[in-house]
C-alpha cells in the first residue's frame, strides 16, 4: 500500500529527502547545546575569577551558534516537508483522478460520486499531513530519541536506565489505543461518503425539494448522518484521549525518578564530575530527559496520525488499484469500416451475482444507415443495450459487432469516435455554447458549429440569446431549459461526424414539431450515418426504418410501424394509450 502511495511523490523526492536531510542536522544541533549547557555551569558560572568568566563567555558564544544552527536547519526542513507534502497531495489527486477517467461503467459503479469525491479531498487531505509528519517529525523524533539516549548514557549510565522502564510500557499503550481506534474511523470515512451523497443528492434536486416542500425532511437526513459522523469521531477519539496521560505519566514519572536519583548523586559526589554526577550534568539530564520524552509525545501524536489517516489511505489505494474491466487489446484495430451493428447472443449482467440478465440472449443485425427506434417499458434495458455498442459495458456473453468486428477488438478511442452518444441524462459544463459544443470536435470551424446547431434545431435559439454562441452555459445546463439542453447535446454529437448516433431518448423535452424537424434533418443530412433512437413517444420513432420493441431485457418483436401495428400487443397498447390520450385532449 505504501509503495503504491509513494509512486505519486514523483519530482517532489528531492523536497522528500531534504525535509529530513535538515531535520538531523537540527536534532543534532539540539543535542549539542544541553552538552555545552553542562560546560557553561560546571566550568564557567560555578567556576570563579577570569578563567570561569572566559568559559562562560566561550560556552555562551557556542550556545548562540548552535542555537542560531538548529533555527536555520529547523526553518529549512519546514520549508521543504510543506513543499513535500503539497506536491504529493497534488499528485495523488490527480492520479486518481486520471485513473477514473479509464474506468469503465461497471468500476464507477462500484464506487459512488460521494465516495470519490471524499477520496479526492478528505481523504488524501488525511494522507498529505501524515506525509508532511513523517518527512519532518518521524525523522526528528527518533533521532532525537537516539542521539538523547546516548548522550544522557554519556552523562551517566545508571540513571539512563530510567528511560528504559517506560519505553515499553508506553509502546503496549499506543498499539492497545490504535488497534481499537482503527476499525472506528473506517467506518466514519465510509460514513462521510454518505454524507456527500446526501449533499449532492439535495443541491441536484434542490427544485424538487422546495417544490414539495421538504425542506425540513432533508435537514434531518443531513442532520441524522452528521450526527452519526459525531457520534463515532467521538467514541475514536475517547480511545485516542488516553494517548495525552499515557504520554503525560510516563514524562513525570522519569522526571521524578532522575530527580530523585540524581539529587542523591550529586549530593554523594559533592558536585564533583570526576567522583560521581555534577549539577550541570544533571542539568544536562534534565534537558535530555524532555528531549526524549518529548520525541516519545511526538512519535505519538505521528501514531495518531497514521491510525487516522491509514483508513484513508487503504480508500485512496483502492481506487488506485482498481482496473478497468474495459481495455484496449493488443493489436487494436484504429479504423472503423461502416456503421452496421450485429449483436450475436449477447447477455448482460450488471455484476455476476445478478440471477436474472439485464439483457438476455439479444440477437439483431442492423444495416449502415438504418435508422432505428427502440421502444420500451421502464426497466425494459433499452440504454444498456445501446451502451455496449460503445463499450460502455461489454457483454457477459455473445459478441457485439460493429462494422463487421468485434467490438472488443476496437481501439476504445477510435470506437468511441465513430459512436456519438447523447446520454438520457444530458450534461453541459460551464463555458460558452461554442465550448460547449467543442466537446464533439474541439477544432471544429464556426461553420461547422452552426451547421450542426441547425441540424439539431437550436440555432434559432442560441442565436436569441444576447451573445449567441459566445452566451455563457452555467454547470449542468441550469439556465437553459430541458429542451434547449437536449439540443444542444444532440448538436454536440453530431460535430463528431460519427457512423453511428444513439439518442437515448434525448427528444423527451421538445415539442413534437421540433423533434420532426430533428428527424427530417437526419434523414436528409446524415444518411449514411446509422441512427438508434430510443424514445418513449411512438411518434419519435413511427417513420423510422424499423422499430425494436423490448420487454425485460428481451426483443420482443421487430419490425416497422405498420407491422408492428398488427404483430406486436405491447407496441398496440402503447400506440393506443398514446392516440388516445391525444383524441381526448
């Protein structure tokens, strides 16, 4: 896990090294002056006359160099670690953030938006401090740890052993708090993805929640869930707690004894070095004695931090490791012949413990330049269908053949150019109309924008609005309405030129005039591109060159309007609702 983390340090490995690189020189720096602190009041304050002043003043200058040293090569390694750790923050996000982009349908739909999201931010936020912690302070801390150690047995050897009594007392206390406190905060970051879920499921259907007035049922549901986050940073942090007396007995209890037990010695000496321990090495001791302690308090808090942040990093590797299930294969095929599609046997499931199909056992040829409708039922799988045409999905089995090759076979980018899909849930981003529609080709001319407008039928109303194409799209199409959103998509499809376009019901929300108009245009401008519209209106798919009905992810029947009219009892029954429903009006 830690491996995979750490490919993400990238160019910042120079920062990573120096960060810790000054630290040492720093913690050496610090264990220097209790040694020379020794010397300034055995051999300079408590010596009298001349030569005591001379050492004082010698002891002093040494004091005030190593002092300005340890600054210096403190600020260096503060300096670098923020430099570390933001730049492998950075590259961690984007990592991440790239390796999604390849993902498949199926591997997005393990993860949620909310997860993601959370992954993105709070979790690699967690990660970025650990990191910057032990560049600098997991260095520091054993070091100082170390280098105090041996300097306090130099001092004197006995009174060292203090030291060891508490060490594994306080080592058994940290592995009982962080075995405990792990499991809570992976249950509060699976947590928090539901809280962004809940967020982000209020913001898109904000309308609909003021329209039904329900307002108050969304604050107790956010309320419920940050409640539940409290409830367990709470109880994580209640077993995190006892870290600060655990840290806090264990430094006054090998205060007390080397105060006693150094007290003793000095008196047994007479104040004498030679004969036993001096005051200012005891001085000394005292100085090393909260230097090591100290290291043990900050090697704690680092534990905190790695028992918090380890949930977060396993989240962020799990991403990391997860591969595509959609591929490109070796030797891919970079061109596309034609727009026929053949599905041979194909069946589909969402995940391999699904009993029944999405789709099961769909067999149909469809010619380049055909024009196809599908009709359905709600849950009937009319866009899962559609969407392995683009290896959105590939199938469970059977074969899924475009211009005459398996899908499978395709280079993924090459197969997505030549299919233009426009999603039943239509996306705009924030920009202009033109960058908007770019996203279908980003060099494409002013012409060629405008042609496919008016193709689309949106022409007329881009050029309405005060800046025509230069008018400004806020995120998701907000201010603009459902129609206009759709046309724009379809307009957007259409600058890929593709051989096949799929309208995943995409006409819903304009008036039937203007989706006539959008079907003349196809059959007059692109004729050689093969055309699959799903639609729930039959009148969307009526003069179309056949019309597949689907019922629980099967082919109920095929045909055109006139024979399905006398063949098919689904497609009688819509066709009846439908022209009923318009005679009563």
């Amino acid at each position: 896990m830690i491996r995979k983390l750490l490919k993400s340090v990238r160019e910042y490995k120079s920062a990573s090294i120096k960060a810790p690189l000054y630290v040492s020189l720093e913690v050496v720096m610090e264990v220097i002056i209790p040694l020379l602190m020794a010397e300034l009041i055995d051999k300079g304050i408590s010596v009298e006359g001349s030569a005591g002043m001379s050492v004082t003043v010698k002891m002093g200058l040494a004091l005030l160099f190593s002092s300005l040293l340890s600054l210096a090569f403190g600020a260096l390694a503060g300096k670098y670690a923020a430099q570390a750790s933001a730049g492998f923050a950075k590259n961690l996000r984007r990592d991440m953030y790239v390796h999604v982009q390849d993902f498949s349908f199926s591997n997005i739909d393990r993860f949620s938006t909310a997860g993601l999201v959370t992954r993105m931010t709070t979790d690699v936020t967690n990660v970025q401090n650990t990191y910057q912690m032990v560049i600098r302070t997991a260095f520091r801390s054993p070091f100082m740890l170390l280098f105090s150690l041996v300097a306090a047995f130099f001092v004197d050897r006995k009174l060292s052993l203090v030291f060891l009594i508490f060490i594994p007392i306080l080592a058994l206390g940290l592995y009982l708090i962080a075995s405990n406190a792990h499991p809570i905060f992976e249950r509060v970051f699976k947590t928090y993805d539901k809280l962004n879920g809940v967020v982000q499921e209020n913001l898109h259907g904000i309308r609909v929640v003021k329209a039904f007035v329900r307002e108050d049922h969304e604050v107790d549901k956010f309320t419920s869930i940050s409640q539940r986050i409290f409830n367990l940073f709470v109880k994580a942090e209640k077993l995190l707690a006892f870290n600060g007396p655990l840290m806090q007995t264990c430094m006054y209890g090998c205060m007390l004894l080397i105060s006693w037990l150094g007290a003793k010695a000095v008196v047994a000496s007479g104040n004498n070095a030679a004969l036993g321990l001096s005051t200012g090495e005891l001085t000394s001791l005292f100085t090393y004695t909260m230097q090591i302690l100290s290291s043990l308090m900050m090697l704690s808090m680092i534990f905190v931090m790695l028992v918090i942040s380890r949930a977060s990093m396993e989240r962020i590797v799990e991403v990391l490791d997860e591969e595509s299930d959609i591929a490109n294969p070796e030797n891919a095929l970079t061109e596309v012949k034609d727009g026929s599609i053949r599905f041979e046997g194909v069946t589909f499931r969402y995940n391999s413990h699904s009993e029944k199909p999405a789709l099961d056992n769909i067999n149909v040829d469809i010619c380049s330049g055909e024009t196809i409708g599908i009709l359905g039922g709600t849950g009937s799988s009319k866009s899962t269908f559609v969407q392995l045409i683009p290896r959105l999905y590939d199938a469970s089995e059977g074969t899924v053949l475009v211009g005459g090759e398996d899908v499978r076979k395709y280079d993924l980018t090459t197969l997505r150019d030549a299919v233009s899909f426009v999603l039943q849930k239509n996306e705009l981003f924030s920009g202009t109309i033109r960058e908007n529609l770019r996203w279908g080709d980003e060099n494409a001319t002013d012409e060629e924008i405008e042609h496919a407008a008016k193709l689309a039928q949106a022409h007329d109303f881009i050029m309405s609005f005060p800046d025509g194409y230069d008018s400004r799209i806020e995120q998701g199409g907000t201010n603009v309405s459902g129609g206009q959103k759709q046309r724009l998509c379809i307009a957007r499809a259409l600058l890929k030129k593709p051989r096949i376009l799929i309208l995943d019901d995409s006409t819903s929300a304009v008036d039937t005039a203007t989706d006539a108009a959008i079907r003349k245009a196809f059959r007059e401008e692109i004729p050689d591109t093969t055309k699959l519209i799903i639609a729930q209106r039959i009148a969307s798919v009526m003069d179309a060159d056949r019309i597949i009905v689907m019922d629980e992810g099967r082919i109920s029947a095929m045909g055109t309007h006139e024979e399905l009219l006398k063949n098919s009892i689904i497609y009688q029954e819509v066709y009846e609702s439908q022209t009923k429903g318009g005679e009563d009006e």
